[in-house]
C-alpha cells in the first residue's frame, strides 16, 4: 500500500515511547528480493520483551504480497516498512527509498552504534559496521547473533568465496575511538545495502556492493 494509506496512518500513530520495531526493507522492481532472509531475522527478534510470534510471522508473509502489489505501483523500487509495537499490532507500508547523504566515516559509525541498541532490545541489528585490514574482514557483531538479511546475505557471499570474517562487538567502538587501522569501512543495511564510508573505499566492499546489485537486478527482472 501506499504511504498516505490507513496502515502507514497506523503505523504512525504508534506512541514513540512504547517499545517499538521498525524494519526497512529495500525493494527492486516491486520485489522483495531478501524476504526469506529478512522474515528468518524478523522471527527471531523481540518486542516489548516478548518474541515475534509465528502469527504475526504468518501474516506478514501473507500481507507482503498484497502491500507489494499496491504500492510497488508507486514504488517500485522503494522501501517496505513494518512497524510492531509492544502489544503485537502491526502494519505495513511502502514508500520512496532515499538514499543516505551522509556517508562519512563518522556517520556509518554511529549508525552501526544506533543498531548496536536496537540490537540489545530486538535481538537483532538492522545494520552492521565492517572493516577491512590487508585483505581481512572484521564485523562489529558477535559469531552467534542473530543478523539481519542483508548481513546474513554478505556472510553467506563470503563463506561461499571462503573468506574468513572475524567477529569483534567492540568494533564501533574502538572506530569511533580511533583505536583501530583498516584500509575499508562499509556498513551493511537492510535499506541501504553496502555503503563505503568516504575516507575508506575499496575494493572488497565495492565488489560486495556490485554482488548485492545483481542480486536486485536479476530479482527486478523476473518480476
């Protein structure tokens, strides 16, 4: 559905000091090309102290084909946003995407931070912090988190090249803190994909950037 719908109403009228969920999740060609990964992550997380129940699992897949259909019209290559608050009400919508336009190394930094504590309340990080030091990964997550679809789509990208990724929760920190060298920076996002940071470029995130846009090609082009 669109975004000036009755359920984007609702999901706005959601009290901001409730805890609350929102997922963002990029869309190509009015497909969601990560939806088995994102519904995985969104089964695993927690609202208002309690975890997402398989009913409301259920009627998210059963409502994401429907809100596609409508607002993808509009959209088609925007964002699907479904907002839970404590009790378990929820709604969906789709909107435009819009790009980040602050993408220094300061500001992925302190997004990866944000996500950190969505993290520490949900059970899982929407995005992630990656470093890249002569040729070796780092992620500021631990090994058994639960990780979003996005991130758990570059694990499984790299494990299939058989590129060892280390696991380092203190990551953000020690690179806010200046604490760590590396050659790359890049945040994994569920609604942004791959995005280097400005002052640390390179070829590991580009070519993981380059993956990640196939992907939604290829899934644009079957719809």
């Amino acid at each position: 559905m669109c975004m000036d719908t009755e359920e984007l109403r609702a999901a706005q009228e959601f009290k901001a000091d409730s805890p609350s969920l929102v997922c963002r999740w990029r869309l190509s060609g009015g497909t969601l090309p990560l939806e088995n990964r994102h519904l995985r992550a969104l089964g695993k997380r927690v609202v208002g102290g309690h975890a997402v129940s398989p009913h409301l699992i259920a009627w998210a897949k059963q409502h994401i084909e429907g809100t596609l259909k409508e607002g993808s019209l509009e959209h088609p290559d925007g964002v699907l946003m479904l907002v839970l608050d404590k009790t378990g009400k929820a709604a969906m919508a789709v909107g435009p995407y819009e790009a980040l336009h602050k993408t220094s190394l300061l500001s992925l930094s302190r997004r990866a931070q944000t996500a950190q504590k969505e993290e520490a309340e949900t059970n899982c990080a929407p995005e992630t912090l990656w470093i890249v030091k002569d040729g070796r990964l780092e992620i500021g997550a631990l090994a058994k988190e639960v990780f979003s679809g996005a991130t758990s789509l570059v694990l499984d990208l790299l494990a299939t090249r058989k590129c060892s990724v280390s696991f380092n929760k203190d990551l953000v920190k020690e690179v806010l803190a200046g604490e760590k060298s590396f050659d790359e920076v890049f945040l994994v996002s569920d609604e942004h994909g791959i995005v280097q940071a400005d002052e640390a470029k390179g070829s590991v995130g580009e070519k993981l950037k380059l993956d990640l846009q196939k992907l939604y090609a290829a899934a644009k082009g079957k719809n």
